[in-house]
C-alpha cells in the first residue's frame, strides 16, 4: 500500500512541482487563538531529520489541505523548510465568520502563536498568490524582525482599485469571487468550483437584472461582500482598515514579487513596488505573459520562492539572478532583465488619434471628432483581457468587437521597424458627451499583416459631474490609465488603439443616469465624442524603449 508520504509526493508531481530530498512530517488541525477568543486551524509541515530550519507562514480562505497544501506545505518541507499552511476565519474548520480582506488582527496573532512554537527556529517567511498575498501586506510592516522574506504573486497592499477600476465597479471579478468563496466548504470544493464560479458569474451578470440582485442569482443567496462592494464606493472608510498601501515602504523584509501582464492586479502590484523603491528597498520583480490563475506562474512561482527562502534564510544566494527585474516582452517572446521599473532608456513617445481612423506620432490635423452612441441596455462587450478566473486566453482576435458601431478604431500605417513598449500606458483623451456621469474604455492592440487585431493592454475611467469640469463648449480633457506593457511590435505590424464606452461584464454599464450602481433600472444612452485637433489632440502614450543589441549568431 501506498503511504500518505509518497502520495503527497506523487501529488507534488503531479502540480509540475518538485520534490526536495527530504521526508516530510505534518501535523493536522493546529490551534492558533485569535485575540477575540475564535480559534483559527493550521497543518504544520515538518522535514525530518532537520533542526527547528525556518518557517514559511500561508494563510489561505481556500483550505489548506489539496492543492494548496501540496504547493504550500509538503514542497516548502521536502525542501527543508517548515511550513505553516493556516486556514483564515470562517473557513475549512477556523471558527468565526469570514470577512473577507479584514485580515490584520488574525494574521498578527498567528505570528505571535508561531513564535511561541517550541519547534520555531527563529525566522520565517511568507508566500503565496492573490488573496494570500494581500494578508502579507496586511501585517508584513508590523510581523517583527523574525520575518525574513515575503513571496507574493499576482496581489497588491489594496483591491480598493482594483475593484473600482478607473471609478468603475469591478463586476464580474467580484462576483466570480464570492460565488468562489461562497462554495468552498471542502477539500475537494476548489476544483469544481474554479470552474464553475465563473460561469455562474457570467450568467448572473448577463441575465439582465439589478446588480444588487447578481449574488443571489448566482450563488442562491445574497453575499454581504458583494452588497459591500456595491454600497461602498473607493472613498469611503469601509476600505480604509482593509488597505495597506501606507505601510508597504515601511516593510523592511525582503520582497519577492510576480505579476502577469495580463493579471487584474497587476498595475496596483506595480505601485507597491514603486512604494517599495521609494523606501530604499530592492524588491525583485517578474512579469510573465500570465493571467491570474495561470497554472505556469504558480509553478514557476514555488521554483522562485525557494530560491527567495534560500537566500533569505539560509544565507544562500547563489541562484539569485543579478538584475531584480525580469520581464517577459510579448511579441519579441523573450525574456528580458532589468536593473529597475520603469527600464531604464524609457521615454514616453505620443501617438495622436487622427481623422479618417489614423494614428501617428504626427500632430493632428483640423477635424471634426468622431462620434457613437453608447446604448447601456445593449453594452459594448469584454472580448479578452483581464480576468480572475475562467477558461479564455486573456488575449482574443478582437474583429468582431470592432465591428461594433459603438466603438471606434485607430490604426497607425505599417510599421517599417520593430518598435517596442516596456512600462506603463496611459491615454491622454479630449471628449464630450450628453451625459455628465458616463465611462470611457481605451484599449491597445497590435495587428498583425493578416489584419487580426490583437488586445495588448486597457484602461477604463468613469465620469462623474465635475471630474472634470468641461469647458466652455462642453469638452472634458481625461487620463485613462491603461496596464502596463511589455511588447514589441514587428515591422509590417500596425498599433491600434479603441475607444468605446463599456466593457461588459468585466466591468458594470454605466446607466447615465448617475444612480446608485447596485439598484440602477433605468438606462440612457450616451452620445459621445473624441477629438483630435491641434486644440484638442487626444492620444495614446508609449513606453517606447530602443531594441536590444542583437546577439551573436553561435558560430
């Protein structure tokens, strides 16, 4: 018969993992005591034959035994480390009712539990991706001087953006979530319902009615979270106790971070990392060409870590690479390495919306600015980017998309060189419309010689009465902060850029009639407008970087 051992092993295999040398032991079902009096659980992960070695801490609302306590705990251990892997409140067994993002005070008494362990070392660590990497930021400035290393992939210090993007609501990632969340009662819960959540999301959301109604719809019965999100907009306190953002350049442990090009947190991931340079430290930093649940980032994640761990905790730095920054350039398909973020050589290069469905780096001429009417009740689609959970490749031929009356193309002539992006994108728009409290959707493509357009990166930004105040004649100057990027565009390649004014479900319609976003029935349609004038010469802006040197053929 098969022991447990080698079957945790063979489960390490079988996640594209690998296994340490060493043998492992757990223990089940720790009791780590909260200060209010709940009791949270945790598995602990031992390698034999290895003296108190450091300790890497997860704390996860997705259980800690399966898949998580392969990735988390029996491969962290198998490579002489002990692991903790603990579920947070309310979930797997952790007594209380699960708050989600209210994980200060738990995570803080786990690590005063873990020190008061007779089999602690005296460091430790913690790793792990999105959700468990937000509970890193919520104690990392205040965890001690025995925290000797964070691991976190595809999070940032606050979702308070992420989830209101450019003023928007978030929708179908915060329904996903819940209805994931909401359904994960057992082991084996999470792969089924990884699957499922996001199609219960979809069709809750394209079914019609009120927002405040999706949770029901899609999981059977309303969800305080989602009602939260919906009720509490960016400004309001409900977000304050729940961002870290203000204590991420105090953190003064060594930070490991990965991020995907086309993650949904990815460009607040990137301000942690600017709030970590900005406090003199030197986080490392990789970017792939990954979603959020990509299975090759959480693989090669674990591989990145140990050599964190090591490094950190084992005062082995031998397989650290030399340059903290490593991105990977989408259409080059190559990996690259930098000293920092922003690369360095980055200048920031204008391409101006023209006339006739141009783009250029030239001025615009004297036009008239292009017109289409948003129709909220028939809301412009999300075709690829990206998403928190789901089956679709983030990035899709966006043709029939542009087929649409309600959005409008610009394309700049065939490239006659390479050109490359690396770093953030932004959208410098002039616009007007009928309606004070409307949204706008910019998103980069790149077209191939075959004429397939292919999305790269987007922003959205929501408008609201006197953000900004329009001019005399009505007209709104407006910066939509897109991803950012890192692409090459091959010569006889074309940039694109689209304007339009939804991206359903990903993000809700905007009804125009500035209601409350939860319980809006009444839609009105928007008439908008983007010029392109030398008085008004709205464009997009690069990160233009000058291509690498070629390398030497092997002779």
């Amino acid at each position: 018969m098969v022991g447990t051992g080698m079957l945790r092993r063979l489960g390490v295999t079988a996640l594209g993992l690998r296994n340490g040398p060493h043998k492992v032991e757990v223990t089940r079902d720790l009791e780590v005591p909260t200060d209010d009096g709940v009791t949270l659980l945790a598995d602990h992960y031992a390698p034999v034959g290895v003296d108190r070695p450091p300790t890497v801490l997860v704390r996860s609302p997705y259980g800690r035994r399966g898949p998580f306590g392969l990735m988390c705990g029996q491969t962290f251990a198998s490579h002489g480390f002990q692991a903790v892997v603990q579920s947070v409140r309310g979930g797997f067994g952790s007594g209380g009712v699960f708050e989600p993002l209210d994980e200060r005070e738990d995570g803080l008494a786990t690590i005063e539990w873990l020190k008061r362990q007779p089999w602690f070392g005296g460091t430790f660590a913690m790793h792990g991706p999105s959700y468990l990497g937000y509970v890193q930021w919520a104690v990392a400035a205040e965890a001690g001087p025995e925290l000797r290393a964070l691991a976190m992939q595809v999070t940032a210090s606050s979702f308070r953006e992420a989830v209101n993007v450019g003023g928007t609501f978030a929708l179908e990632a915060a329904l996903t979530w819940v209805d994931l969340t909401a359904r994960m009662k057992h082991p084996l819960s999470g792969v089924t319902t990884g699957i499922m959540s996001p199609r219960r999301a979809r069709r809750a959301a394209l079914s019609g009615k009120p927002l405040a109604e999706l949770d029901v719809l899609a999981t059977g019965e309303q969800q305080k979270f989602f009602q939260d999100l919906l009720t509490h907009g960016p400004d309001t306190p409900f977000w304050d106790r729940r961002d870290f953002t203000r204590t991420v350049s105090e953190v003064s442990a060594p930070v490991n971070m990965i991020g995907g090009w086309y993650d949904i947190f990815l460009p607040w991931q990137m301000k942690d990392y600017a709030a970590l340079r900005a406090g003199g430290r030197r986080p490392y930093l990789t970017i792939g060409p990954w979603f959020h649940a990509d299975g090759r980032m959480m693989r090669g994640s674990v591989a990145e870590s140990l050599d964190w761990f090591r490094a950190h905790l084992l005062d082995d730095p031998s397989a650290l690479r030399e340059m903290p920054v490593r991105l990977f350039v989408t259409g080059a398909n190559e990996w690259r390495e930098f000293p920092d973020w922003p690369v360095p050589g980055m200048r920031e290069e204008r391409w101006h919306l023209h006339p006739d469905g141009g783009l250029s780096p030239d001025a615009p001429p004297e036009s008239e600015p292009d017109r289409y009417r948003y129709d909220p009740e028939h809301p412009t689609p999300f075709l690829g980017g990206p998403t928190l959970l789901g089956d679709n490749h983030p990035v899709a031929d966006q043709a029939r998309l542009e087929r649409r009356r309600d959005v409008l193309t610009f394309t700049s002539s065939e490239l006659t060189d390479d050109l490359e992006i690396i770093g953030p994108v932004s959208a410098d728009l002039w616009v007007r419309s009928d309606r004070e409290n409307t949204d706008f959707v910019v998103r980069l493509c790149d077209v191939d010689e075959e004429g397939v357009s292919l999305n790269l990166c987007e922003g959205m930004r929501r408008l609201v009465p006197g953000t900004p105040d329009p001019d005399d004649e009505g007209v709104r100057r407006i910066a939509v902060e897109l991803w950012p990027a890192g692409h090459r565009f091959r010569r006889g390649h074309r940039i694109r850029v689209q304007v339009c004014s939804g991206a359903y479900p990903r993000v809700s319609r905007n009804p125009g009639t500035g209601a409350p976003i939860g319980t809006a029935t009444d839609y009105l349609t928007a008439d908008q407008e983007i010029f392109h004038a030398p008085s008004h010469p709205s464009a997009i802006l690069l990160p233009r970087v000058d291509l690498p040197a070629p390398t030497d053929s092997p002779a």
